[in-house]
C-alpha cells in the first residue's frame, strides 16, 4: 500500500499497469500484478499525474510548481 493517501491514479493505455501518486511525494508504476515496477520520491505532494500515449514516460505534477517526466521502464 502507499504511505500517506492516494492523490491521483492512472491507467495505462492497455489498462495493465497504474501509476499512482500520493500527497507525501511517491510515486509508483505498478505491473499488472499490483507490484511496483518502479518507484520514486518527491520532496512534497504530488497532486497530478499524466501518460504519455505510448507510456513510455510519466509526468507527474508536483505542489511546489515543478513538474517532471519519468521515463518507465
């Protein structure tokens, strides 16, 4: 489970894989087995996330105003 509350979610465009955000600053891309597939760390809340249309990166838009792309393995 993540620590400190689910801020956003996203699917994958095939619907096999989720990211998922929460407001203490991690951020995971879970396989379709539910287990990470990688995992990231964050200074503050990271309220937004978005896919590219081939997933192969993930934007996450975080409190403080920065946003960052994510390449996924």
């Amino acid at each position: 489970p993540l620590a400190g509350g689910v801020s956003a979610l996203k699917w994958s465009a095939d619907g096999t894989r989720l990211a998922a955000s929460t407001m203490h600053g991690q951020v995971e891309w879970r396989g379709p087995d539910g287990k990470p597939l990688a995992s990231w760390k964050f200074p503050g809340a990271v309220p937004s996330l978005e896919l590219t249309l081939d997933d192969r990166h993930l934007v996450t838009g975080n409190a403080d105003g920065t946003v960052f792309v994510l390449r996924l393995p």
